[in-house]
C-alpha cells in the first residue's frame, strides 16, 4: 500500500469509526461553524466535531504542526476534502483567522506572535473581524484615518471602522491604522490585532437590502492593543495589508464561484432545481434555453474549481498569493450572480416571495440570497478597483 493509500485508509477509519462513535449523528454539510469565545452552533454536534478534528490538526490541514496544523502536504489534504463531501460532512470550522489573518501570521508574524495566536485559531476559540475600510477610505484604502497612538508597551485607538463583516460576533480583529500622518498615503501605516471585548469599541450592525446584517460599523474611543501585536512592525502595515487582501480574495472568489463549499460530490444541483420547477422532456429539462443556461454555469464552475486548485496548490509550493488573486475575486463573485440570478428563473413566480404563505422555505431564501448577492462585486474591492489591479500589476498595460 503507498503511503497515499494508507493516509486515505487511516484518515477513513477516523472519520467514519472514531468520529461517530465519539459523537453520535454529525452535522450536514451546510453547518458552518465559525468558532470563537461564544461560538454559534449550527448543529448541537458542531463545537465537539470541530474539537475533535483539532487534535489531529484538521481544522488547518496544511498549516505546520508546531502550530496545531495538520502538517499535510497537498496531495494529502486533497484526500480529507474528498473524504468529508463523500460522508457529507462540513469543514470542521471556518472563519477569517483560517482564511486571512492565519496565513498572514505565517508570512508576517513573529514566531512569539504564531504560537500565542495560531494554536487559538485551529481549535477555534477565537473568531476575527477584519478592520479596513472606513467612511472616505474604501476603494482608495491608503487614505485611512482611524489613528494608533504607540504609548509605551499600549496602543491607544480611535476612529471608525465600516463593512467589518461579523464583528458584532468577533472577539479579535486584525486590521490597519494610522501611526504616522507624514509622508506618502501608503506610509505610517500600521497592522495590528486587538481583543474586541474591551471599553472604547462600539459595534454596530448594517442591515443589507437582503434583510440580514452581516456588515457592521466598529468605533474606537481610546481603545487599547499592545505593541506585541503589532505586525511586522510599526510603519510597515501596507505591506503585510496587500499580502491579506491577496489571501482575502482567493478565498472570496473561491466560496462564491464554486457555489457551495458543500456541493455534493456528485450530481447537480442547478440542474436537478431545473427539473423541479420545469420538469423533464425525454430524459432533459423541459425548457431548452434554461437547460443551455445550466450547462454553462456549471462548465464555468468547473473550469474556475481547476483554476482555484491550481493556485491553491501553488500557495501550498511557497507561492504567496499577489495581484493575480484578483482574477479569482471577480470571476468567482460574477459567477455567483449570475447562479442566482439564473436560480430565480428557474423557479420563476416562486423566487418574488419575501415572507407569507404560497412560498416555502428554501423559496424565500433564494429571494434574500440573491439580494444579498448584489453585494458580492463591492465588497473584498469592487470589481473595477481589481480590473485597474489586473492592468497595471499582472498585465503591466500603461497607465
């Protein structure tokens, strides 16, 4: 047996022996589970499986294991992502600290900063809110004002944060301030993480056109981080800002254009949603136009899995992710749309309902669902700020 076949076979055992038995019926693979001090439970079994998938450093797959990683290479967490869609079951944990500010910690951080914080973020104990945009700096990120005072071994913050998704559920942030007003834009710039559960930060939520408020506005009044947790050092935040936003965008075009973290391993779910509300003709969906429609979103999700996994596998090699990120992000949200988009034709009437009887659930989210989807090419930089990326840093077309 190679030892590719034996990691499968061992990683099998656990999942399908050791899990159960310790933890009785598993969460469905729509259970997100974001972690953190007061964790959400999606499912009563969420916080014991994403526990028990820690030990063995699941939860971060590929992170190094001096950190509470799994220590896989790529082949290896391939076979854990095929193993966990074959028995439906969910990501362990997700959430920005494995997305963003983890891999930046690995990048940037000092090795007193990787172990006080990544250990946390693999067992999920702490959920991050990201601090960037602001009022008059968003497109134009470098133009930012809320200030970090450096006192000592204190930090003292004020200012206002804006689209700082999840803070009201958040107990650290990771983000970018002000410690020097002179000099270019891009200079004096700071990044640094602070505990949220503190005096001086109030957060408030946006509700969104969707009904939900994912979004939230964060302001600071002398609130206090440590200089420890400054990110490779006071002045230098732009650099280590612009390698996030690449792991940022990866990950945004990854989740929308793939269409579900969860999608089945196998069948289609536009398709078999097509037959459901159109019905069949001679074996196909009755509708020839919608049924062309299904067929190409799903060849655009596939060809952009392959792209993603292409990259995913360079990160894996060493390659940090730069302004090409940027194709994922618009591609990947601009697919979204046009799934949603597509998945209200294909119900037809039934995708006008907000609430009330004549609609049932799954009818009513795909109204909010797409509504909040109009959102997807705004937020992470709108897809004009990644076109002007794409031109001028991976094109290099004059200016």
């Amino acid at each position: 047996m190679t030892d590719v076949e034996s990691f499968r076979a061992e990683l099998a055992e656990f999942l399908e022996r050791a899990l159960p038995n310790k933890l009785g019926e598993l969460p469905p693979p729509t259970a997100d589970y974001w972690g953190g001090r007061k964790p959400e439970l999606p499912h009563p079994m969420s916080r014991r499986y994403c526990d028990a998938m820690a030990e063995r450093g699941l939860t971060a797959p590929t992170w190094p294991k001096e950190y509470g990683g799994g220590g896989l290479d790529k082949a290896q967490a391939k076979i854990l992502l095929a193993e966990l869609r074959r028995l439906h079951l969910p990501l362990p944990l997700i959430g920005f600290g494995l997305s963003m500010i983890g891999p930046t910690l690995l990048q940037f951080g000092t090795e007193d900063q990787r172990r006080e914080h990544l250990p946390k973020i693999v067992r999920g104990e702490i959920r991050w809110a990201q601090g960037y945009s602001e009022p008059n700096a968003g497109s134009d990120l470098a133009s930012l004002q809320a200030s970090a005072r450096i006192a000592g071994d204190d930090i003292i913050i004020n200012g206002q944060k804006v689209w700082t998704s999840y803070a009201d559920k958040a107990d650290w942030m990771f983000g970018i301030f002000r410690t020097d007003a002179g000099g270019k834009k891009q200079e004096g710039i700071t990044f640094l993480l602070l505990d949220m559960a503190q005096p001086g930060v109030e957060v408030r939520p946006i509700k969104l056109i969707s009904g939900a408020s994912p979004f939230c506005e964060t302001f600071f009044s002398d609130a206090r981080a440590h200089k420890k947790d400054i990110i490779h050092g006071a002045g230098n935040g732009w650099t280590v800002a612009k390698a996030l936003l690449g792991h940022e965008r990866t990950m945004i075009g990854d989740v929308f254009g793939a269409g579900s973290r969860n999608k089945p391993a196998t069948g289609n779910p536009l398709a078999e949603l097509a037959r459901e509300y159109l019905g069949d003709r001679d074996g196909r969906v009755a509708d020839p136009i919608l049924r062309d429609r299904v067929a190409q979103i799903t060849m655009d999700e596939r060809c952009f899995a392959l792209t993603t996994q292409r990259s995913v596998d360079s990160v894996k090699a060493g390659h940090k992710p730069g302004p090409e990120s940027s194709i994922f992000k618009i591609y990947g949200t601009e697919l979204n749309q046009r799934r949603h988009e597509l998945m209200l034709a294909l119900r037809g009437p039934q995708c006008l309902g907000w609430e009330g009887k004549g609609f049932d659930e799954r009818e009513l989210a795909q109204t909010r669902d797409w509504l909040r989807s109009r959102g997807n090419t705004i937020e992470g930089g709108t897809s004009e700020v990644q076109l002007n990326i794409i031109a001028k840093h991976v094109l290099a077309l004059p200016d």
